[in-house]
C-alpha cells in the first residue's frame, strides 16, 4: 500500500541565487513537498512513530532553506531531498518543488520553479 504525504506553499527567506546581491539581500522562497511511502501500519496503529513527522520534516526543510546557502534552486532542492531520504527512513520517494518568485530576469513572469525527485536507493 503506498500513501502520500504534503507540505504545501511553506514559505521562508533564504539567501540564495547566482547573484551577490541576491545571497546578501535574501528573499522568499516557497517549497513542496510529496512523500510516498507505506504508512499502513500507521494507519492500523494510529501512532507517530510509525508514519512520517511532517512536524520534523517541516523543521528540516526550514533549517536548510534559511541557514544554507546555494547558488542554484537545483542544488537547494536536490538537497532538501536528500536529507528527506536520510533522515526519515519510510519515506521511499520524494519530490521537493522550490519556487523564487524575485528572479533577476527582465520579464512579466509569477516565479521560477525547479522541481528534484528522489527515490530511495538511487
């Protein structure tokens, strides 16, 4: 049986991008995030410690988006995933979405997003 679990739309300020400006100034970032994983046995037992803290992965992802610091929204997110993978081991895939709405582009555009899965194993 495979279940999914999300975090939608978190938002958090970090200092990333090619730019100096942008890693000196900062700016908001929104982050995805889908989980799939066998979670039945939580769904039989009704307990934490057998399904997937999202209160812990939530916790994750903030400390990486706003105390590290990349160049590229690839490496932000391929990073996010991976340490999803590392730490919460029912977790079998993920993908992480990083959307940059001030990007240094002279154009009418919503955001920027990038997009990194990863499946446990790979």
């Amino acid at each position: 049986m495979s279940h999914r679990v999300s975090l939608k739309n978190m938002v958090f300020y970090g200092f990333h991008g090619v730019y100096e400006f942008e890693r000196e100034l900062g700016q908001r970032f929104y982050v995805d995030l889908d989980m799939k994983g066998d979670l039945s046995q939580a769904g039989k037992s009704d307990r934490l410690e057998e399904t997937v803290d999202y209160v812990s992965i939530y916790n994750q992802t903030k400390d990486i988006v706003e105390n590290q610091r990349f160049q590229l929204l690839e490496a932000l997110s391929y990073h996010i995933a991976e340490e999803v993978l590392r730490v919460h081991p029912l977790v079998e895939e993920v993908a992480v979405r990083v959307r940059k709405p001030s990007v240094p582009i002279a154009a009418a555009l919503d955001y920027v997003e990038v997009e990194a899965v990863r499946r446990r194993g790979q």
